[in-house]
C-alpha cells in the first residue's frame, strides 16, 4: 500500500506509469485522506471533490488510450487560494472575495492542466497573502500537522500543511517576503522562491508586483525541480517575465542519478544573518548541524557579508505595504468582489466595501502603504527605501563573487503557537531571514534540516543563489536532502 | 481624530485609501503606525546621496508582445462577478453625479 504521506510526484508518476494504480484510485484515497484529517488541520478553503474525481477519470481514459500528457498526468497538486482557476474560487481568504469565480486560469494553471495535473482543493492563506501564521485568513486557522497548537506559517501555511500533513502530493504558494519558505520551514516542507520573473505571475492576485513569485511546496528537492520544470517560462501576459530558458532538459534531469558531493562548491555564511538577536537555541543547532553536513559532501564555507542586512526589513515593510495600496486599489465595490449593503453614492460605495470587506492586517498595510506615499512622506520613504534596495541588491552581487550559493536560517524559531504574536510588528520581524531576497530578486529554497530538539517542531535551512541559478540551490539541497542525518521528516498525523 | 504623535494623520490616509474605520479601530492603528513607521525611520541613518532606485529587482522596459488580433475575455464571463448588473449588460453601480449637475 503506498503511503499518501511521503507519496511525491516522481512516486506518483511511476505508479501511474506501471499500472499500480489509477489517478481515479489515487485521487480518492487522497479525498479520503483530506476528509479524515481536515477537521484537525483546516488546510483547505475550498474543494470541488466532483471536478477533482472528474479530472482523474479524464486522465486515466488519456493513459489507456496512449495518450498520457507526460508523466505526471493524473497526479494531483494543490493550489493556494490566491491563483486563479477558471470556475472555482478565489478568496484570498478575504471576505471582499467571497463568491468570486475565476473567470480564467493563470498561467502556471494552463502548464500544469496541460501536463494532466488533477488540480485538488484550493489552501488557505493569510488575508491578501499578508502575514506570517495564517491567522489572517478571514475564514479558518489552518493547523499545523507536527503540533495542532501551532500556527503552519503563512502566508503559504494552508499548503505547507496540506503537504506535510499528506492531504496532497504537491502544492503551489506564493512568496513575497518568505511566504513559501517560512511555512516550508514551520511544516518541515521543501519551499522554493524561484528568482523574480522566473514563473508568469499572470493569474496571481497581486500583493507586491516587484516582489511576488509562485513556486512549488513539495516533500523533495526533487519534485521542486520538477514542479519549476513544469511552471518556468517567459509569458507575453506578464512583461516582467524573463526570456531565461531552463537548463537542457530541465532542473530536475541534473538531479537524476544524482552522487552526493559539493566538492568545488563555496557556501557563504553572512556574519549579519549570524549576529540575529533572538534565534532560538534548537534553530542554531540544527543550522550548526547542517553547516558540518554540507561540509562534509565537501563544499567549502566561506564569510561574507551583506552589510545592510539590518535595514531589509525596514526597506521591505516600505516597499510591500507601498505596492500593496496600490494594487488593492481594484478592490472598490464595482466590478467584482463585495459591495456593502449600506453604500448610497460612489464614495460611500469604496469606503463602506473597502472597510467591511479586508480584514485588520490588510487595512493596516495599506494604510502604510498609502502613508509612505502620501505627498510630503513619498521621498523620505518610499524613494529613499527604493535606493536602499538597490544597496541590499547589490550586497547580494558582491557577496556571489565569493561564493557560489548563500546558507541562512530560515526563521529565528520553530512554528509559535497561535495568538503568541499578536503585536503586527513582532509578527513581522519573524521574516527577518526571507525578506532581503525578495528585494533583490535572487532565488531561494527552504529545505527541512531536522528537529529542533527543545520544540521538537521540524527546522529549516535557507540556501539562497542569484538570479537564475536555481539550478546551484537544487543541486546544494538534494546533496543535503540525501545526507543529512534525519533521512525521513514526515509529519505525526 | 487627532494626528498621532508622530504626525501620522489616520484620517487623513483613511480617506486617500477610501477605507471608512471606525473610531476604535482608527485610534488603534495610529499607535501601530507609529510603531511601523518608528521602525522603518532606521533608513534615515544612511547615506543614499547619489545612489539610484530599484524599483524591480530585474529591471526590463519596452516589453511589447507582438500584435496579433485575438478575441478577448467574453463579456458575460466577465460580468458574472459584478455585484450588480443592468440586464447583464452593464455593471450597476450607485449615482456618481449629483442631480443637479445632470442638467
């Protein structure tokens, strides 16, 4: 009998191609398996059981017949609630969305349908994609599957769970400031933020434009390969996408037959990211762990620096909340979305449905966002925070003439349990790691490296490569993947 | 509502963002505003003389797709969200002008 837990894709496929088992078969055992475990784990905000078998029954008639989209037709995948999929919802876990159909797929749904995917339940998330626990989400507090007093991190947290608690094989997130790797890391998950431009963010609703990136939440570094194989790729639809072809073959096909060793790797160890007040105990052992395993495959750690590693944060709850007030802008009553019952003329119409319709975090940034541009502040905020940007981008260049990838934590401390951050700036400074990438566009991966032994809660590790180097990080985690000391971090439930 | 310490008029930016808040809610975010802002005013210690913006990490201009006509997203799928329609034709939203001024 398979195990749904540790089921990936590259599993899935082979089952499916040797006739083990159907996508019918495979994609009931996995309903059944959400079923059981979502009133524990709330991962889910919606799921169409109907459309899923439906999609199953199509693939599995494609197969007989010969004509199989790829390997991995039939296998499902699980899709955080803020990318479009013409015919289901999307909420944003915002109540301002509730109702909403997606009138079309985005394009990273258009590749995986035409690859045969069984798209499977839609995962919660922070409001707007803001937050770092999920519990912004307008509708449920998602669980996390190691320990159900804490929180799964956010704001990808409804996919890290439904991954790491085995209701799917494979999700998509999104990341802004570490909204995949975060919650990758609290669920003992691999997370990867691909470089900016890397996958179309058409069909994405939008955060922060020149942030914002989807990338796979999956049970090995293989299927993270895999999955960017799948969604990588220059989109007339979106103009920031880039013209960058992946390697020959692919990502995952240098993983294939693949001997554990880093020989002629340099891995740089920013002092800045070492001298974080706060990191828990346990998170500095397993990082200290990690750094002897990689050592050991023989990659050579060298120091770096990234001198302004201290104003990242500030410069990115600048620049997000600014490009979040205006992207949520559309948001106004009119064309879609919710309008307040207690609207009478057109000004009424935005603030009544704007103010009933998102919640306080989502309030709260766009507040900001607006203050910083506001006449008289725009300068001395948003402009000066741009030129830090381009400080911090170029930290990460001078760094990579040292080294070829990057080793961080990914958070200060495991999963916290739920209302234990309820001040907004405490909550924010638990991206401390993540955010600095985002800024300057590389691309990063969160990978488990083990338990922390005081939470006894799952902690990763951060290897972060420069723009298009997915390849580096791929390579560097599945090395690790394979060595390290815990073979196998698989959830309790 | 009284501008915060800081000078952070909460009023004032409610109504640039179109957002009505209620008194209690609005006399909260004034303090986490200045808790937000009085964080990120650390950029204030360094020099950016003669440094230029990002404002995208891969910076790209003149990105033109090629012009080929093709049809567009259907009009009724596109109202099928809309809170309120005129016969599913038009979008039904509030008055905008003030009677007066229709004359």
């Amino acid at each position: 009998m398979m195990d749904l837990k540790k089921l990936t894709m590259s599993g899935a496929a082979q089952l499916l191609a040797e006739k083990k088992i159907s996508s019918a078969e495979l994609c009931q055992a996995y309903l059944d398996r959400i079923a059981a475990l979502e009133p524990k784990v709330s991962a889910l905000l919606s799921l169409d059981a109907g459309s899923v078998m439906a999609q199953a029954k199509e693939s599995d008639a494609r197969r007989a017949a010969g004509k199989a989209l790829g390997p991995f037709d039939g296998v499902p995948v699980t899709i955080k609630d803020n990318i479009t999929v013409k015919g289901q919802p999307c909420t944003c876990a915002s109540k301002i969305l509730q109702g909403f159909v997606s009138p079309y797929d985005a394009t990273v749904i258009a590749k995986l349908k035409a690859a045969g995917m069984v798209l499977m339940g839609r995962a919660n998330m922070d409001e707007f994609a803001m937050g770092s626990s999920c519990e912004n989400s307008a509708y449920q507090k998602t669980r996390n599957p190691w320990n159900t007093d804490c929180v799964p991190g956010g704001s990808s947290g409804g996919s890290a769970a439904a991954v790491s608690a085995g209701e799917t094989v494979i999700a998509l997130g999104s990341d802004t400031g570490g909204s995949i790797r975060q919650p990758a890391s609290f669920c003992g998950i691999v997370g990867l933020k691909p470089t900016y431009g890397r996958v179309s963010r058409f069909g994405l609703v939008a955060f922060a434009s020149s942030l914002d990136q989807i990338g796979p939440m999956s049970k090995d570094v293989m299927d993270s390969a895999l999955m960017l194989d799948l969604i990588a790729g220059q989109d007339e639809r979106d103009t920031t996408s880039l013209p960058a072809a992946i390697p020959e073959g692919g990502f995952a096909a240098a993983l294939k037959d693949f001997q554990p060793s880093l020989k002629g790797m340099k891995i740089g160890l920013p002092k800045e990211y070492f001298e974080v007040e706060g990191v828990a105990p346990g998170v500095k052992k397993v990082t200290a762990d990690a750094v002897e395993t990689l050592k050991s495959l023989g990659a050579e750690f060298v120091d770096i620096s990234l001198p302004h590693t201290k104003y990242s944060m500030a410069c990115y709850y600048i620049i997000a909340p600014a490009e979040a007030s205006a992207n949520l802008a559309r948001f106004d009553g009119i064309r879609y979305g919710y309008r307040s019952p207690n609207a009478n003329d057109i000004l009424s119409t935005y603030q009544d449905s704007r103010g009933e319709g998102f919640g306080p975090e989502v309030i709260r940034r766009i507040m900001l966002g607006t203050y910083v541009l506001s006449s008289g502040y725009y300068d001395a905020y948003y402009v000066r925070a741009q030129k830090v940007r381009t400080l911090i981008r170029k930290d990460f260049t001078d760094a990579f003439e040292k080294c070829d990838v990057i080793f961080t934590p990914v958070t200060p401390a495991t999963a916290f349990k739920f209302g234990e951050k309820s001040d907004p700036m405490q909550m924010y400074l638990s991206d401390v790691f993540t955010t600095a990438l985002n800024l300057a566009g590389n691309c990063g991966i969160s990978i488990p490296a083990g338990l922390d032994p005081d939470t006894h809660m799952p902690s990763g590790i951060q290897l972060i490569a420069p723009s298009l180097a997915e390849d580096r990080l791929f390579r560097a985690a599945r090395a690790f993947e394979l060595t390290r000391p815990e073979k196998e971090i698989v959830s309790p439930l | 509502m009284a501008a915060s310490s800081k000078g952070i008029d909460v009023a004032h930016i409610a109504a640039l963002a179109r957002l009505r808040l209620s008194p209690e809610a609005a006399a909260k975010l004034a303090g986490e505003m200045e808790n937000i802002v009085g964080y990120v005013e650390m950029l204030s210690e360094l020099d950016v003389s003669g440094i230029e913006p990002t404002a995208h990490a891969v910076p790209r201009s003149n990105v033109i797709r090629d012009d080929v006509p093709g049809t567009s997203f259907p009009h009724d799928a596109m109202l099928a969200n809309a809170p309120a329609t005129v016969d599913q034709e038009l979008v039904k939203v509030p008055q905008v002008l003030a009677e007066e001024g229709m004359a």
